[in-house]
C-alpha cells in the first residue's frame, strides 16, 4: 500500500553549499561592482549585470574554467535554485515601481503616453523585422523559418524593461519627474503588448503557424487582467492595506504588500502574460490606495533595492557569454543589429513624443528612457532560443543590445533632464517618494523661492 504521505527529500548537501556560495558570491560582487559604477557616474544596474557577466561563461569559465564549472554549474535543477531568488528579487522590484506612479498624471497625461508608447512599438518592430530578414542563416537555428525568425527580432527589439528602467529612474533621482512617470506609463504599455507579441509568435513557432484563436485568447487575457485591476482588484488592494495598517503589528503591512503582489504576479503568469505584468499592476494599486502610509513599507524597499534586485540582475549576466561575438562577421552583424535596435526604438519614442506635444529635450528623454532594454531583452533571447528560434551568436547579440542601451540610457537622460524645468507638482511628488524609501526625514524640502537643481 502507498504510505497516507511521502516525505520530500531535502535539498542535498552539495546543492546547499553551492547555492549559499552562489548568493554571497554574486551579491558581494553585485554591490561591489554596483558602488563602483555609480562612483563612475554609471547607475548601479550596470555594475550590477557586469558582475554576473564576469563570473559567467564570459570571463571565469574561460579563466579559470575548474572554479567557474563547480560554482555555477550548468545544470537546470541548480540554476533554478538560484532564479528563483532573482524571480523573486525582479517582482518585488517590479512591483514597488508601480508604487511610484502617479495614477493622476496618468489620467492627465494618458494620451501622450499613449502616442508615446505606439509610436514606441510601432517602428521599431517594423526595423526589427527588416534587419530579422536580412540576417545571414548562421544567426538562425537550424530548422527556423525565416519569417517567424524576423518577426521574433522585432518583437525583441521593440520591448523596453520596467525594471531596468525604473532602477535607472531610482538611482538618477527621475522618477518623480513628470518625464520619467511618462516613460513609466508608456514603458508599462510596451511591454504588456510586447509579452502579447511574445506569445504569437510563440504560437507561430511552435504550431503550423498563427491563427485567430492564438490572438483572442491572448487578447482576452490582457483584456481580463485590465478589468479585475479597474474594478474588484483596487478594492481588494485598498482593503488589505488598510487592515494591515489597523492591525498595529509591526511590518504587517509590508507582508500585505509583499503577499499581494506576489499573488498578482502569480495571477498574470498563470494567464500566460509574465509575473511582473501583474507585480506592477498591483504596485500601482497599494500607491493608489487612500490611507496607505508608504513610509510603512519602507523597510521592504530597503531589502528589495539592496539585496534581492542586485542578485536578480546579477544572476541575469551570469548566462551571458559575450565570447560568442569574437568572429568578425559576427561582430559586424551586431553592430547592425545595436544600431537598428537603438535607432528604431530611439526614433519611436521621440517622434511620438514630439507628436504628443512635449518639448525636444523632453522627447530626448523618452527616446533616452524607452531604449533601455536589460534583463528583459535576455529573459526574451532565452525565450528565442528555448523555441528553436536563436543560434548560440544570435542569442549574444540581442544581450549585447540589452547591455549598451542599458548602458546607453543614463548620460542621455541626465544631458536631457538638466535642460528640463522643475515643476512645483514634481517637487511634492519628491517628496512622496522621499517618504516611500525613508529618506524624507534627511531632506527638508526648499523654500517656495529656493531654484532646485535638475536631476
């Protein structure tokens, strides 16, 4: 008879001991190389990725191959361990983001991101799927229609990443700014239909081709996820909130907030339309919610910004192996692809900014902002190659692309936003971010008279 339960074994002694070196080790290096690159006018995400890269298949395994097979070896079981503290760390992430909008611009403001974000999608999905044709068979795996190949480097090449992008916004002091909420909103919009664009194409590879159920069914789970948001969700959010905050048990409401958006990550997944889809839809509600003091979560931010995201970016340039660009050819195809990737997405968001009625150094900055592309572009090119789509070079290209526009992102955003004039309305969402990260009580706020520097 089968015993009436089963015991699961615990994970082994080996796995613990190389997971445990796995997190001190990346995290170390993350904040070590995180610091340096602010030092060097860089935001933090960049130092942060570089750490993974230099402990991957790029730099360790080449150097010292022994120590780089037995700390980070490639086996699937192994690997999951450690991206499902990063899966965890990029949520959490995700979701105090969301925190940060400001629903009112949203809805004053909701056109021109709107314009914005189409615009955003629109061209550079269309140069991707021209330099997709273009590229030589070697860039695509074996067995792949072209078709559906260049339409996979569109789709790639017209995402943006919320949570590189509102990292960078955090650690440049933007994201309070009327700009940066703007490419929040129209960050947000690009990747909700990216992740839709995502699973056609899916369906185009993995199936005789695409049909019209493929797009209604997924049509109509964005569609579901937009109304339980506008309606049962918001009052949910508030109400959880609120007893938190009555329940005078301290860091309950960060438990609240932490179980909410855990679960409403958990929901979008489910419905095939990525975990932080829905992290970031609930940030934006716990923010929404009337009553909820932010300085309460303040210690969750403290553990999100300093510990779990580090090691999510970190472990995302771990699979990186730039050594793949070495070959000529394929150095020079990479550049055309960066440049395309840039362009395309640059020229998107700046025309649709220009044509949503705001200033040029103002659509500079949304041009600047909607190009980062980080661990979003690599989540997409392991998706790539998951699906048959991708050789080993194609899929070091689109990281490279991920990693300089990146890269790319800060100095154009602070050489833009330093010809942008402060508004008192920024100022006072300052100061609300100010209290959402516990920094509020270290700064007063300036005098009606007193000019603030740009950010």
């Amino acid at each position: 008879m089968t015993p009436a339960t089963s015991v699961v074994a615990p994970i082994a002694h080996h796995e613990l001991l190389v997971l445990l070196l796995q997190i001190g080790v990346l995290l170390l290096a993350a904040i070590l190389l995180g610091r340096l690159a602010v030092r060097l006018g860089m935001p933090a995400i960049v130092g942060e990725l570089s750490a993974g890269v230099l402990l991957g298949p790029s730099l360790l395994a080449q150097l010292l191959p022994g120590v780089g097979t037995w700390l980070f070896p490639q086996e699937p079981g192994q690997m999951h361990l450690l991206d499902a503290l990063g899966q965890l760390g990029v949520i959490l992430l995700v979701g105090f983001t969301g925190m940060h909008v400001d629903l009112k611009l949203v809805r004053r403001q909701g056109s021109r991101a709107a314009g914005v974000s189409i615009a955003g999608l629109v061209v550079p999905l269309a140069f991707g799927i021209w330099i997709g044709l273009l590229l030589p068979d070697r860039l695509r795996a074996d067995g792949a229609d072209q078709t559906v190949f260049a339409c996979f480097v569109g789709v790639a090449m017209c995402v943006s990443a919320i949570p590189v992008i509102a990292r960078t916004l955090m650690d440049l002091r933007l994201i309070h700014r009327n700009i940066g909420q703007m490419i929040l909103v129209a960050g947000t919009v690009d990747d909700a239909v990216g992740w839709v664009l995502v699973s056609l194409v899916a369906a185009m590879a993995t199936t005789a081709g695409l049909t019209g159920g493929d797009v209604l069914t997924s049509l109509s789970h964005l569609a579901l996820v937009l109304l339980i948001v506008l309606t049962v969700g918001r009052f949910v959010v508030r109400w959880v909130m609120s007893a938190a905050l009555r329940s005078g048990v301290r860091g309950m409401p960060v438990v609240a907030a932490v179980v909410l958006v855990v679960l409403s990550a958990a929901g979008t997944q489910a419905l095939e339309l990525e975990a932080v889809f829905g992290a970031f839809l609930c940030g934006v509600l716990i923010g929404a919610a009337k009553g909820v003091d932010m300085r309460a979560l303040e210690p969750l931010n403290t553990t999100v910004v300093t510990v779990l995201a580090p090691l999510f970016f970190a472990t995302a340039g771990l699979r990186m192996d730039l050594t793949a660009l070495g070959d000529p050819d394929i150095a020079l195809w990479a550049l055309a692809v960066v440049g395309v990737a840039v362009a395309g997405k640059f020229l998107g968001a700046f025309l649709g900014g220009l044509f949503s009625g705001v200033t040029r150094w103002e659509a500079l900055a949304l041009g600047a902002g909607m190009n980062a592309r980080g661990v979003i572009e690599v989540i997409i090119a392991m998706i790539g190659v998951r699906l048959g789509l991708l050789t080993v070079e194609m899929y070091s290209i689109i990281v490279l692309v991920a990693v300089l526009t990146s890269l790319m992102a800060p100095p154009l955003l602070r050489l833009a936003m330093s010809r942008v004039e402060h508004t008192a309305e920024e100022g006072l969402r300052e100061r609300r971010v100010l209290e959402l990260s516990g920094a509020a009580e270290e700064r007063d706020p300036p005098a009606p008279d007193e000019p603030r520097s740009p950010a």
